[in-house]
C-alpha cells in the first residue's frame, strides 16, 4: 500500500520507490511515513530523506533529518539529529552516527550516545569503534554510562502536544492552525499527534478544558472569606494561564453544543464559588453586585489574554482583582430578560444585511455562519446578497471597519470639549461603556472575529486598535506620570475586557444601571477620581 503525493515506481517484489508526503508500507510489513522516502529495496529495507520515520523488517526504528540507508539485516546508518533503534535492541542518538556494523555494533561520530549489543554505553564527542563484545572505545569527552533501554517516546508528550496547541490556538486562531503545524511545534510528525487526538476538535476541546481548570483552580484553596489569600492565589492560576480569555470567548464556540454547554456549566459553578467567597467577605454586599463583581473579577483573568505585557509577578494582577471584589458599585435594578426587542430595522438592504451578519457572527462565530443564514435573517435569498456585498469576507471586513471607525469618532467627541487630560479619561470610560452595551455585538466581533480577516485587513485593524489603546495609554500616563508603561497597559485592557465581558452577559447588560456601575468600576482600576457623571 502507497498514499500520498506521488509514488515514483513499485518496483520488482513490490518495492515502492515514493515522492514528497509518500506513507509506504512495503511487502514485508515495514513502514516509512515522512517529506521523502527514497526507495523501499527488496526484502524490505528502507532507504529514508528529510523527517522520514522508519521501521525497518527486523523491528528497528529510525527517525530523524536523514536516514542515509538500511543495510542487510535491518542495521542503519543514519544522519543528523537521528534516533536509531538497531536488530538487536542497541540504541544510537546524537548529530551522526557513521556506520552500524555486523553484529549491530555502532561506530559513531560527535555527540552521540551509543547502546551497543552487549549493553555497554559510550557516550562522548566521539565514538571510535565499538568492538565485537559490545564493548565501545571512545575518543576526547566520552564517559560511560550504565546500560541504556529501547528509546522511547517522552511521558509527558499529550501534555507538550496540549501547550503548543495552546499556543498556536490562541495566538493564530483554531481556524489557521493545522494539525501539522502543532505536530512541527512539538518535534513530532503529524502519526505521532493522532495516537493522542483523534482529530483537531478533540485536541481544541482538551487544550480548552486544561485552560479552563488550570486557570479556575486558583479560587478553590482560600478559606471563607479569605479574600487577600483568594485574590493571590487566583491571579497566580490566571497568570499561568492566560492564554484563557481568548480561547474561552473566541475558540471554544467551535466545540460541539454538548461540550461547549459542560465546559459553560464550569465556568458558571467557579462563578458562583467566587461569588460565595464574596459574600463571606463581605456580608452585607447586595446579590447583584456580588453577581457584578464576581463576572468582573474572572473578567480580570480574562484580560491577561489580549495583552502582550510581560509579568515576572502576579501582584499587580492581584491588586486589580482586590480592587474589583472591594468596591462599591451604585445600586442595580432587576435584569431585563425578557424586554421584547425592538421592531424598527432599516429600511436600506445593504445596511439590515450588515446589522444581521454582525449578531450572526457574534454570536456563532464567522466559520459558522453563511451568506445564506445572513441574507434569511432578513429576507433576501439567492443572488441578491452580492447585489450589496461581494463575499462573506467583505461583510466582516466592513463591519470590523465600522467599528473601529466608531471608536475613533467617539474618542474625537471626547477630546474636542475636554477640560483635561482626567476629564477627558473619565468621559471615554463613559462612551466605551454606553457604546459597548448598545452595539455588543459590534464589540465582540471587533474582539473575536478579526482574525478571519484576509491579512491586509488584519492588519490594518490590529494597527487600528494598537493606535486607540495608545490614546488611553497617553490619557492615563497624563494622569499618573510615574505609572510604568506596563502597569497602564494592563488597567486598560482589564477596563476594556471587563466592560465588553458585561455586555456579552445578559443577566448582568440588561439590569438599570449597569452603565454608572461599569463607570465607577472603570474609574477606579484606573486609579481615577469617578467625579460627576459625564452627560
């Protein structure tokens, strides 16, 4: 059996000479799987290029950036950086290895470790010869060691499989990162990944899962009230794991309905383990702002997500945390769950069209959604969606656009009837929060749908946001000269992150008053005097 790219020629015996990407199981059971496998010779020896995996008749393994040949009787001889796995069970690794000989012993060059048949181990920066014995003499560095079993694959490889997944998920998106690239971030090729995940969707609900638990267990070990202790312990686990915030809010919606939903019941039980911890602490603190605190302080974990600050410490993150399950928020009425929405919409296609495909994709996910399921939402079927919009691609690109472009106008109002620079900070708090709780789901795609912007877009959209975090940046270093550049941009992005987590919270967006709450929780993580609130 041969699949992949090409095969070149079966040669006589049924030999397989492959092209790039081949998995060749030759005639005696051997397997060769990798960029290029040169020629499977008869009897069954394999003769590998570049990241080939070998198992040879007899049962050797060889894997590494070149295996030169397999001689007669299963014996290899290898090149750099390979793993060799001879007949007779002894062991080669290191940037060389210059011949295997009759017998299975092993001549090797610089930086090999050496096994040889009998059991005696030579390893140095060179191997001479190892004698028929198995014995091994060894050139200028070599040292022995005591016998050396089969190599193996390491213990802890799903665990290194589940942190660069982590990585390349969060950083990349789980749309753009394939299978082989976490295979190539780990040293393994893409066989060695799926005898751990059957599938790429498995690997993201099991990197999500680990996130999730890692990042929650901090809220477990504090006593009843212990709130100093609570706060430490969680921004430590949140600070391990920070990668959270966006693989909750962006990448988990590609999990499946039943996952998605027990991973949601989680979250919401360490919610409601924050919110008893808070109300231990503080008995008198009515149920609503228990509720409000709690989702603001997991939105503080959550904010470590969309920063790139580098910190040595989990203190600030701490006196962030402290700040928000101690403060005193003005009164909340009772969420509104069931206010009927409203029934005006826009007349203009083109505009209705915008305004649907922005909640769809908000609240699936841009993968999820069609130009069908936006052009439904509002009547418009077939060939009369690209009447106003050429792709799906060109309705998130304008909707990203228009909300950024909203944000600049917004910041421009600010600045012009501004006092001072505290003036001008304490009224764009204020618009972001009125402008995040009415246009949400304008917000959560400018904060989770970017991505799957074709690059010149990406772009100029993350320029556009490093730009506008850089005017709060320039308000709030007015305010407090001696604040570190670090320090600001951790209170700002744990005000924005807090703020957009609100208003994607029903329970929480819909109660009166939300907004001069969020104003003066805002104010404060900003070390800033609230003052009247802006008009």
């Amino acid at each position: 059996m041969a699949v992949g790219s090409g095969v070149g020629s079966v040669g006589p015996g049924g030999s397989v000479v492959a092209g790039a990407g081949v998995e060749v199981a030759a005639p005696g059971g051997s397997v060769a799987v990798g960029s290029g496998v040169e020629s499977v010779a008869s009897g069954g020896s394999v003769v590998a290029g570049a990241g080939v995996e070998v198992a040879a008749p007899g049962g050797s393994v060889a894997v590494g950036s070149g295996v030169e040949s397999v001689g007669p009787g299963g014996s290899v001889v290898a090149g750099a950086g390979v793993e060799v796995a001879a007949p007779g069970g002894s062991v080669a690794v290191g940037s060389g290895v210059e011949s295997v000989g009759p017998g299975g012993s092993v001549v090797a060059g610089a930086g090999v470790e050496v096994a040889a048949p009998g059991g005696s181990v030579a390893v140095g920066s060179g191997v001479g010869s190892v004698a028929p014995g198995g014995t091994a003499a060894a050139g200028p560095g070599a040292g022995s060691a005591a016998p050396l079993v089969r190599a193996t694959r390491p213990r802890n490889r799903r665990e290194l499989i589940i942190a660069a997944a982590r990585e390349l998920f969060s950083r990349d998106g789980y749309a753009n990162a394939a299978m082989s690239d976490i295979a190539a971030a780990v040293g393994i090729g893409p066989s060695a990944l799926y005898r751990h995940f059957g599938g790429k969707q498995e690997l993201l609900h099991a990197v999500v899962t680990e996130a999730l638990d890692s990042c929650l267990a901090g809220l477990y070990p504090a006593g009843p009230g212990e709130l100093d202790v609570l706060v430490r312990d969680f921004a430590e686990s949140a600070l391990a794991r920070r990668e959270l915030g966006v693989l909750w809010q962006r990448e988990a919606r590609h999990l499946p309905a039943e996952q998605y939903a027990e991973l949601t019941r989680r979250l919401h039980a360490a919610r409601r383990t924050l919110a008893g911890q808070l109300t231990a602490a503080r008995p008198g603190l009515d149920p609503a702002h228990t509720e409000l605190l709690s989702w603001g302080t997991l939105g503080v974990a959550a904010s470590l997500a969309y920063q790139r600050v580098e910190l040595t410490s989990p203190d600030l993150v701490a006196r962030l945390m402290h700040r928000v399950a101690t403060s005193v928020p003005p009164g909340l009425g009772e969420p509104r769950l069931d206010a009927p929405r409203g029934t005006l919409r826009h007349r203009s296609r083109r505009e209705a069209l915008l305004a649907a495909a922005t909640e769809l994709f908000a609240e699936r996910g841009y993968a999820s959604v069609s130009l069908e399921d936006t052009g439904a939402a509002v009547g418009i079927a077939g060939q009369s969606i690209y009447h106003h919009f050429a792709s799906k691609h060109d309705l998130l690109a304008t909707a990203v656009h228009r909300g950024v472009e909203r944000l600049w106008v917004d910041l421009a109002e600010v600045l012009a009837p501004a006092r001072d620079h505290a003036d001008a900070l304490r009224h764009l708090v204020w618009r972001y929060i009125r402008m995040a709780l009415v246009s949400r789901h304008l917000v959560t795609v400018i904060a989770t749908e970017a991505e799957h912007l074709q690059e010149a877009d990406r772009l100029r959209t993350r320029q556009f946001q490093r730009d506008y975090i850089a005017e709060w940046l320039h308000l709030l270093h007015a305010v407090h000269p001696a604040m570190t550049p670090a320090e600001a941009r951790v209170r700002v992005q744990t005000v924005l992150t807090v703020v957009n987590d609100v208003a994607r919270t029903p329970r929480l967006a819909t109660r009166p008053g939300i907004d001069r709450a969020l104003y003066q929780l805002g104010c404060e993580l900003l070390e800033l005097e609230a003052g009247p609130l802006p008009e």
